[in-house]
C-alpha cells in the first residue's frame, strides 16, 4: 500500500480531515492552541494538520478526537472519508 503524503495527496483527504477537525474545534469554541493543549500535540503540529499539510498518525487522530469529545470515526464521517 502506497504512502499518503501531503504532497501526494492526489485525493485531499488531508485537507478534508483538517477542515473536519477545524469545523468540530470551532463549533466548541476552542482555539487551535487549546484543542493542541487538550490533545498533546504541539500547536503547531495542530496548525499543519488542520491546514492538510501533515500526515496525521491514527494515534493523533483518536488524540484530537478525544479531545474534542467524539470518535475518531465521527471525525472521519465529518470529513467524508
């Protein structure tokens, strides 16, 4: 199975999962620094992964999803993946 990049991501499900994780962050009113506090992951690591600019592990993204009090399935069915 070929790796996803977010250079070769011919498809954009980076950015659909970014936009995903965005659009769930604002609805909690949460800023990207308190969502990246909540999740462990640096704020700046949170910045590239919701602009689809970083191949986000599975463990982040059940990380993120925890923090913003969903699965990670539900995070996925947001982004249409």
């Amino acid at each position: 199975m070929a790796r996803i990049s977010a250079k070769s991501d011919t498809t954009g499900a980076l950015a659909q999962l970014g936009t995903a994780i965005r659009a769930r962050r604002k609805l909690l009113m949460l800023s990207q620094e308190a969502l990246a506090d909540l999740s462990e992951i640096d704020r700046a690591h949170m910045g590239k992964i919701e602009r689809g600019e970083r191949n986000v592990t599975f463990l982040n993204v059940v990380k993120i999803a925890t923090a913003l009090g969903c699965k990670p399935s539900d995070v996925l069915v947001d982004a249409d993946l």
